[in-house]
C-alpha cells in the first residue's frame, strides 16, 4: 500500500490564523513542512482517509484529484475531518457517487441532505448530474467491511463520544495500518480488539496534538501518551522491529517545530508526518 498524507494538522491548521505563538510565527517565516493544513490522507490513490475542510486547498495546489476519488472513510464529523459544504457545489460530468463511511452519528446531518437530494431526483425537481452524487454508508464499531480490496475495521476511538468517532484498521495484501487520530489513550475494548485480532501493523499514524506532558485533554495525545501506546502495541504483540509509526494531526499546541518533533520523536523510533510525505507500506 501506498500512503499519501495531504493534510497532518489540528483542527485550525498550522499557522493558525490570528496567532502570534513562537510555532505559528515560525510556521509563517519558514513555510515547507511548517505549514499544515486540515486532516486528509490517500491510499493508493483511491481510499481517502477524511475529506477536512482544506480538501480544496489539496486539490488547487496539492495535486489531489478528487473525481478519481470514490470512497472515504471519515474517523468523525468535526469540519477538520469532515467538511460537508464540498459535497453540495454544482457539478459537471460526474456519473457515479462518492461513497463515504462513517458512523451513525457522524453521518446523520449529511445523510439527512443526501436523502433529500434523492428525493428531490426522483421527483425530477433537481437534476442529479448538477449535484455531487454521494453515498453515505454506516459503519459499526468492530464488524468489517470490505472496500474495494480493502478489509476495514473501526475501532472505537477516545474522542467526543456524542459523534462515535472511528479509528481504522486497514488490512490489504498482507499489509496492516492502524489509523488513530483524534483519539486519546485507547479504550479497553479497542485494545482487547487489537490484541485478540493478532495483527502486526505494517504502519501506525497517531494522533500527536498536545505538548509533551501537557494532557489537558483526554481526546487527544502528546509525545508520551504516543510512546505509551506504541508500547502497548509492542507488549501486545502487535508490533515489533519492522513497525513504523508517525505521528501527526499536529498544531502549534505541541509546541514544537517540525524539526524539534521530528529530532524528539526519533529517539522513540517515530517519525513525523507533514504535508505531501508519501510512505509506502
């Protein structure tokens, strides 16, 4: 599998907008790997991973091409992960829908207005070329479902409980992702789930938001509550020497540039994740 991340920031980018902080002015002087925008990554050019409220940035000047683009998995509905205005732009040419897969909760206000673009179809009051087509498909907490070649599993993540966000378990050809971002410590049965499953994971991405030792939150993760984790995964078995893990979903509340994470994270075998990094699992 082939892993593209086009977007490794927090919920308002790096820099963000009105700040003054040492990172954002920083992110600002610098540019390059500095610069983050909201949530969204690419598995071999066909299973997006979140559609945040920067997917237009990414496809206006990062090269992503969204009509190629059918499935998406969505971890929950926050604007930074799931910005839904996109799907309602007139559109030209577009013959099948965009498949989204998400929880109940998460998808509820978005199907709600899928359903009644539907129904305005069939009623012949709205042409259905002129509107982004979409699907919205529910997923359910530990049962797997297939995408494309794809074997997909959410786990239930630490996060706002009221939009059941997802983390995902990723499984092609032999090769496994775990994707947790926006998730504090793992849950209990999360951690049951991954252990009793016996994967080893090819790849981690986690969340890294918060500066090191400074867990103000427990829906998020810093540098140790990351370590922690990987090294859970490594007592569970589900992790050994040839595991990479990365961290991300980055802002300037980790206090830390690209360069002083990266060199930190490296002393715990992890790298650092930034816009446009491609890693081939």
């Amino acid at each position: 599998m082939k892993l593209k991340y086009y977007g490794t920031g927090a919920g308002y980018g790096l820099p963000e907008v009105f700040c003054d902080c040492r990172i954002c002015r920083h992110a600002r002087e610098v540019g390059g790997k500095e610069i983050r925008t909201r949530s969204m990554a690419l598995l071999d050019g066909q299973l997006a991973i979140d559609l945040s409220v920067d997917t237009f940035h990414h496809c206006a000047f990062a090269g992503l091409d969204m009509r190629r683009v059918k499935h998406v998995l969505v971890t929950h509905s926050h604007h930074d992960h799931f910005f839904t205005s996109d799907l309602f732009s007139r559109v030209r040419g577009m013959e099948e829908p965009v498949n989204f897969y998400l929880s109940e909760a998460s998808g509820r206000g978005v199907r709600a207005i899928v359903e009644k673009h539907k129904a305005e179809f069939a009623a012949g009051t709205r042409d259905p070329k002129a509107w982004t087509l979409a699907e919205v498909h529910t997923l359910e907490y530990y049962k797997s479902v297939n995408i494309l070649d794809y074997k997909v599993t959410p786990l239930r993540a630490r996060h706002v409980a009221a939009l059941e966000p997802m983390m995902f378990v990723i499984e092609k050809d032999g090769k496994s992702i775990l994707w947790a971002h926006d998730t504090g410590l793992f849950h209990s049965d999360a951690i049951e789930w991954i252990k009793d499953s016996g994967i080893v994971f090819d790849f981690v991405s986690m969340d890294c938001t918060l500066r090191r030792g400074a867990q103000i939150t427990k829906s998020h993760m810093d540098l140790d509550w990351c370590i922690e984790t990987a090294d859970m995964l490594r007592a569970n078995g589900n992790a050994d020497e040839n595991t990479k893990f990365a961290l991300s979903h980055i802002g300037h509340l980790v206090d830390r540039t690209h360069d002083e994470l990266t060199a930190e994270a490296a002393e715990y075998g992890m790298i650092v994740a930034y816009d446009g990094m491609e890693i081939e699992i």
